[in-house]
C-alpha cells in the first residue's frame, strides 16, 4: 500500500486465495501490519501472521474469528521468522542477533535433513503437426531473418576449402635431400605409411587444448621395445612453450586440468609431467575440489598447519573434525615431497556438514556449473577459519559462544576487536569479537576520482576500521535511528587474511591499476584507528616505531573465460630460488613476481590475500600444540550393536609391545563401490573412462610381523559408511550386505576416521607395511606412506621385461604351496600371505637364486595363465 508522502505501510489485511478455484476468501485482519505470514507444515488450515513489534496470531484461514493471541518481547525489531518442517517449534530473529524459539512442547521434535518439495515441471503443449506424402513443407514453417539463407546462394559461390597442409616431423626436415625444387627424406618409422599428423586448435578458444602426457604404461613399452633411451631426461610440462605473450589468450598453466584415464586406471596417468617442484599438488575429478586452492594456501602458513597436524595426532575422536582431516591431509602433502596428492577425507568430511550446506559451500555435479566460484570461495575462507578455531579448542562439550577460553588459532589468526554502535540520543553499545577475515570496501568511483583511484593500503585501513552508518532500532530510545558503527583492533595477527571481494567492473579498476598490489604493508595504531601503509611510506615510519610489517605470502585467483571459471593460488616461499609458485590443482610451477601481481587482464580476479608478519616466528612459540597419543592404538573400540566375539580374530595391542622402525606390519584392505564408472563409447566401439569408479574403505586388517605375536593381526576394522553403497563387490572384498551397518554387523565397526587414525599413527611412528598391490590400497584410504616404509611385494616379485605383475594368489599357490581366496577375499588371509612371501624373498635373496626364481615363476606362470590350478576339494584336504 503507498501512501504520502512516499512511503510503503503495510496492510492491515491478510490475503488469502484458493489455489484449486482460483478465487479469493475472506481475507484475514491484522492491524499490527503482517510482516511474516507462514503456513503450519502440518495443519493445511493453519497460519502464523507475524509483525515486526513481535504481536503473531495464530489463525484457521476457514473461520478468520478462531484467532489465538500471542506476544514477543523485543528490544529492536524481528527480522525474520520461521517454522519448523515438524511443526514442534516458532524461531523469531530480531536486528540485535537473538533468537526466539518458541514450542509447546518441552523437548520440540527438529528434521535435521529436510527437504524441500519438489515440483514437477510446467508442461510445454506443442501442436501436432501431421505429416503425409501430400502435406506442404510450408505447414511446419519458418524463423523470421532479414538475410538471405546459404541455401539460396549460387553454386559457383560454394566450394570445399580442404584441410591445411599437415605438419611434418622435425627429424624428417633436418635430414631431408633437395633434388631440383623436390625434397625427400628417410622413413624413420614413427607413423605408419600414408598417414600424417594434424593439430587443430580452436582459435575462439581463449584457454588453450593441451596434449596430455603419455600413459605410463605407454612410457614402459616403449622402455622395452628401445623407443625410449633409459636414462633420458623427462619432460616436463613447464619446459613447453607458451604464448602466454598473446594478449587475448590465457597461458596454458592456467588452463583447467583433466585427468586421463586409461585401462589401468588413475595410477597410470604421469602426474609427474606437471610437477618438477619439491610441493605436491592437488587431483581434481572430486566433488568440491574447487577448495584445492585455498587447502594449499592454508598448507604454507605455519600457525594452520602445525595445529593441524598435531590435532590429527592427539586424542581427539569427534567424526566430523575439519581440523583433524586437514592434519591429514597437511601431513600427506608434507610426506608426498611432490607426488599428487587428494583430499578425498577433507572434501568428504565437509560435504556432510550442516554448516557448510546451510552456506551453500557444497556442489556436486548433478548441480547446475557455477559460474563463479570468486564468491563461493570467500565464504569457505571465513567459515574455515571460524569451524577451525571452534574445532583447536578440543571442547567439543562446551558451547564455544559462552566459552572464554581462547583457540589457539585465533591466538595466531584472530583480530580481537570491538564494535562500537553509536546513537544520537548519545547510548552507545559495544560488542568483543574475534575476526579471521577482512572483507575489502571499496570506495564509489566518481568522475573526479577516475583519474586517481584510492591505493591498497588506504583501502584496507578502511576495511580494518569499518565505520558505517545504518537505519536501525535504538533500544535507548526505542525508535528506527541512524546508527554508526566502528571497530577497534587491538592486536596484529600473525597472518592477515583479506577476502578481496572484486565482483563488479569498479571494483576490478583498483587491481588492473599497474603495480596496485603491494608486496609489503605496514599497520600501525593511531588516535584508537589502524592506519595502513604501504612503499615508501613504510621506511619513513620504521623509525618511529610501533609498525607491524607484513609481506605478502600468497593469494587465490579466479580464472574466468565464457561461462567457466576456477581457481588457481600463487604461494611465496623464501627458501627457493624462485619464490613464488603457481597451484592449479595437479599443476606446480614457478612463476616470476610480476606475473603473480598482475591483473590487467580481465579474466584473472582475486579472490583471498594473505599477508604474514616478518616476525611472525616469535608469536607461534608460545602457542601450546595438544600433546602426540597413540592410545587408540591400544583400546578396543566398536560402534557396533550386535558384536559378536566369535567372529573377532585379532588381538589388541598391549602397551608393552613397542612400535618403532623396526616393526615389520603386514596390511590389506578391502573397499565397496559408491559410484560406477563412467564411459564413453565412441563410434569405433573403442571404450574411453571418463571417470573412474568411486571406492571406499570398508575394512582393514593390519598383522604382526615380528615380535612374540608374529602372523597375530592387532587390527580388523570395518568401516561403517553413511553414505549409500552401490555395490559391496563381495567376490573381491568378503563384505557382505549388513556388516557395515551398526545395528546388524557382528564384527568390530568403526567410523573411517578411528582406522585412518590408527594407520597415520603407525606411518608416523616409523613401521614398515608389507603387503601386495599396497600403492593402490593407501591411494584409496588416501594416505601417504613414504617408500621407505612400503615393502610391495607385488614389486618384489616383478620381472620388468614381461611387462606382467603377479597376483597375491599365484604366488601363494607356488612359493607357499597354498591355496587362498577360494570362496571370497579375506584382508587377515592376504596379509599373512603377505608377510610369508616377504620372508620367501628374504631367504632367495640370502641364497643368491632370487632371480632364478623369478624367471622360474613367470615361465610356470606363462604356462598355467598365471593363475592357479584349478583343484578338487580331495587335493585340498
């Protein structure tokens, strides 16, 4: 309703209108103007009218007289109101932060996994169009154009242009003969006869086509075959040529990666070709893997990853710990020393949150593309930290909003600042809290400041301080009135994070500025405001004293082209010759200063800076890291209801057994499948993986290798999975329907952190691991285990010229004269065969006829099709 002078008032009258007559019904009166109207979720009849000052009714829209009364009390005013999908319970928010819950129940019910309904859609009616031998073309009909069609234009105007002239072989121009204006050259057998190479490229195409690498089994026949030279020198993707000097073109290290997938699977894709860095990289092909980015960010500031990895260490069990995950996964990328690694637990972990659902920080592919993962980004960065934070308090009991123990990361990490709101009736109010992300605020471009926009610093001390006026409720005086608002800092951290916050055309003007960006700033407190400053402003104000210097240590990056965009970061580390690196996803390189800080071009946007402290070294020392415990190791844990100890076959470790680098542990595990795989048949019938299936851990079995309890397994772990399984591949796992689920499973169930745990305890504490086929296994549970620690025995027993590994099966039946995996696989079984075929090679080796042997193996093995006999149950018993 308006009314003068300009102003919008609410109506005092409720409309309500019949869906299935269309038509209106008796309208239902509230004077108090309704601001919210909700529906009860379970009496269709039933409304909740609602106003700002907190007067609700409760109305049957049938009989408009059956109205009952209520009143909530408020200081300001209610900004939203909700009810809950069961109906137990009213949720009121004001403008101070508060919410009201309201039930007439003392214990309301809640739907923690609710949905909305889903519509179907609206159906398009197309006219039928009958179509006979004596029907006109005419019937169908036409688009409208202005401009001639390509089918009335004259023959003599259409022509083929034919492909363009094929590329040659370098080796073939070098050593090519001139007879006359005639050249010919040696065939030198790199392609068959009559055939030649052509590389097409699509000049529309701002990111450009890639030739991926070759496979790695392409790579050993090649070896063996003598196409390849033994020692040649790899080729890596960094020492290819770019044209990254054409303006319109993106460079190719800034392309979004794929991954090929061949036969053999993800292991025998050369991950190596696009990294010569000591730091590993991060896979794609996993749900939410746009947080690679900011994961490998969070991996080079010391005051995160040395809390998360001492976490994942210490004698915290909560499922659902980020902060655990992360110390997982920091120390694989810690352990990889350059190898690929993934962040299937992290991603996993996150994807199940509420918090991060609620957020919208979870897609996955049957979601619509982002279009921009900018925004996307910065909201996992706060809410990231913030989760972290709560997680590094390790009381998970308490409520970390009344709790006044500060985390160790906001100790590192945090802002401590307090908002002061101002009134004119002069009432003030102030508010402590913690930030761990400024969010940039860009000042308006005038046209008297186009010719000088406003430098980094000036706008991040604004940032900083954030005075900002808004029309809100003053509980002093009780009316809507102009509020300032203004934060005080009162420390420096460790590490500043910025979100940049560039989404407009405006804001993107201040970066594409030259030399914008600064590489260090500097923060100091003046007349109870931070100022910042940046070149060489910072050396007049060194001498001063009381400056906090900060350099800058990497940033996130979106890069955008048509409708696809993802994220690369840029990290600095001192300790190399070239000290910034570029991280997008699987891809490592370095890349020199002035590509990093350069943003002239459209389609690089920043997304997250952070900024460490030049002396950042002393602050993190007095920070208290939880203490090393391996008592998980030691206590009997299940999650089962129906355990029965009949089917319990291992021994739990006593705390007099030592574990050290000395102890010898024999490892197998089994998986079932959560995703198929995904293929493409082309029309030659050949088969092209596009993704791989997706497995999951679902039971672990570890055995002793030496010691009083030698072939004695300590662990036999199933994993209890909430996720649906699509297929539990009993003939190659032994799981069976049932053993995962915690009300009927009789074995030992655990969560998958409590087994990943225990394994990351046992890789930290320096024991080898025997067992076969065990790269693909840890690859799996996503864990990394030095080379060191892994015997394989899968390589132990491997001939390279026959180009065949060997099955765990076969090499029992021949060297152990036993036959294993008859009905379904076992992990105990297959991990003391394990451990028998390692000492059957120890003692080959100590006799000197190991390579006899091996030779000896493949010949039965050729002989038989590497597989056992097929025997009767009489040569069994």
């Amino acid at each position: 309703m308006w009314v003068f002078p300009e102003q919008y008032l609410l109506d005092p009258l409720v409309k309500v209108f019949d869906v299935r007559t269309l038509r209106p019904l008796v309208p239902v009166p509230f004077p108090g103007g309704p601001a919210y109207v909700r529906m009860h979720p379970k009496m269709s009849a039933t409304a909740f009218v609602v106003s700002q000052n907190g007067l609700f009714h409760v109305v049957d829209v049938g009989n408009t007289a059956d109205v009952q009364l209520r009143h909530a009390s408020t200081n300001t005013y209610f900004s939203s109101f909700c009810v809950s999908h069961s109906g137990d319970a009213l949720a009121l928010s004001d403008a101070d932060g508060g919410v009201q819950l309201w039930s007439q129940k003392r214990v309301p019910h809640f739907s923690e996994f609710s949905g909305s309904l889903e519509w179907p859609d609206a159906s398009v009616h197309v006219p039928n169009v009958r179509i006979h031998s004596d029907t006109p073309l005419n019937v169908i009909g036409m688009p409208y154009y202005r401009e001639e069609l390509l089918s009335f234009w004259p023959s003599h105007l259409v022509y083929d242009v034919g492909k363009v002239s094929h590329i040659l072989d370098q080796d073939a121009l070098s050593n090519m003969k001139m007879v006359d204006f005639v050249g010919y050259s040696i065939y030198n057998g790199n392609m068959r006869r009559n055939q030649a190479r052509y590389y097409t490229r699509d000049k529309g195409d701002g990111i450009q086509n890639l030739i991926a690498p070759k496979f790695h089994s392409e790579k050993a026949k090649e070896l063996v075959s003598g196409d390849m030279k033994k020692n040649s020198a790899p080729l890596y993707f960094e020492d290819e040529d770019s044209d990254s000097a054409e303006p319109f073109i993106i460079p190719k290290f800034y392309k979004l990666l794929e991954i090929k997938y061949s036969k053999f699977g993800v292991e025998d894709f050369d991950f190596g070709y696009y990294n010569n860095t000591p730091f590993s990289g991060l896979e794609i092909h996993i749900e939410n893997s746009y947080c690679n980015s900011l994961i490998q960010l969070y991996y080079f500031i010391p005051s995160i990853r040395e809390l998360a990895i001492a976490h994942s260490v210490s004698s915290c069990v909560q499922e659902k710990c980020l902060l655990c995950e992360m110390g997982f996964l920091f120390k694989m990328l810690s352990d990889a020393n350059g190898q690929n690694c993934q962040a299937t637990n992290f991603l996993r972990v996150l994807s199940i949150l509420p918090q991060a659902m609620s957020l919208g920080l979870i897609i996955n592919e049957s979601m619509e593309k982002k279009s921009s993962f900018s925004s996307l980004i910065q909201a996992l960065n706060r809410f990231l930290l913030e989760k972290l934070s709560d997680e590094s308090l390790n009381t998970h009991s308490l409520n970390p909003l009344h709790s006044t123990i500060i985390s160790p990361l906001a100790e590192t990490n945090g802002i401590f600042s307090k908002t002061i709101t101002f009134c004119d009736c002069g009432a003030n109010s102030v508010r402590d809290s913690i930030v761990f992300v400024i969010d940039f605020i860009y000042p308006k471009i005038t046209s008297e400041k186009k010719s000088s926009l406003a430098s980094f610093s000036l706008i991040l001390g604004v940032s900083i301080n954030r005075e900002m006026q808004n029309r809100a409720w003053c509980p002093n005086c009780h009316q809507f009135r102009f509020l300032s608002t203004r934060r005080t800092v009162s420390n420096f951290p460790c590490y500043l994070n910025i979100n940049a916050m560039a989404y407009t055309q405006d804001h993107w003007k201040y970066w594409s500025s030259k030399s914008w960006l600064p590489t260090k700033i500097g923060l100091s407190h003046h007349l109870g405001k931070v100022v910042c400053f940046q070149g060489k402003d910072i050396d007049k104000k060194i001498g001063n004293g009381g400056l906090t210097i900060y350099n800058l240590k990497g940033l996130v990056v979106e890069i955008s082209f048509k409708n696809e965009s993802h994220l690369v970061s840029f990290i600095h580390e001192l300790k190399y010759k070239t000290s910034w690196f570029l991280f997008n996803d699987f891809l490592v390189m370095s890349v020199p200063e002035d590509h990093v800080l350069n943003f002239s071009k459209a389609w690089k946007v920043p997304a997250i800076l952070i900024y460490e402290k030049i002396d950042y070294s002393e602050d993190l020392e007095k920070i208290s890291l939880p203490p090393f415990d391996t008592s998980v190791l030691y206590k009997d844990y299940s999650v089962s209801l129906k355990r029965d100890m009949q089917f319990i076959r291992h021994q739990i470790l006593t705390e007099t057994e030592k574990l050290d680098n000395n102890t010898v542990i024999g490892l197998d595990a089994e998986f079932v499948s959560m995703q198929k795989e995904e293929i493409n048949v082309r029309s030659d019938g050949t088969r092209c993986i596009v993704r791989p299936s997706k497995l999951l851990l679902a039971r672990v079995s570890a055995v002793r290798g030496n010691g009083e309890l030698e072939n004695v397994p300590f662990i036999d772990d199933y994993i209890v999975l909430n996720e649906p399984i699509i297929d539990y591949l009993t003939e190659f796992s032994g799981i069976k329907h049932g053993d995962l689920d915690p009300i009927t499973s009789k074995y030992t169930l655990v969560p998958l952190k409590i087994a990943y745990k225990k394994l990351r305890l046992l890789v930290t504490l320096g024991c080898k691991f025997v067992g076969h086929g065990l790269q693909k296994d840890f690859r799996i549970i996503n864990i990394h285990v030095p080379k060191n620690q892994v015997i394989d025995t899968v390589n132990l027993f491997y001939l390279e010229s026959r180009q065949r590994k060997l099955s765990l099966r076969f090499l029992a039946w021949y060297l152990l004269q036993d036959y294993i995996q008859q009905d379904s696989h076992d992990s105990i079984e297959d991990a003391r065969t394990a451990l028998l075929l390692y000492k059957k090679y120890n003692e080959f080796k100590e006799q000197g006829i190991f390579e006899e042997k091996l030779k000896e193996i493949y010949d039965l093995g050729k002989k038989y099709g590497y597989k056992p006999p097929i025997i009767t149950e009489e040569k069994i018993h």
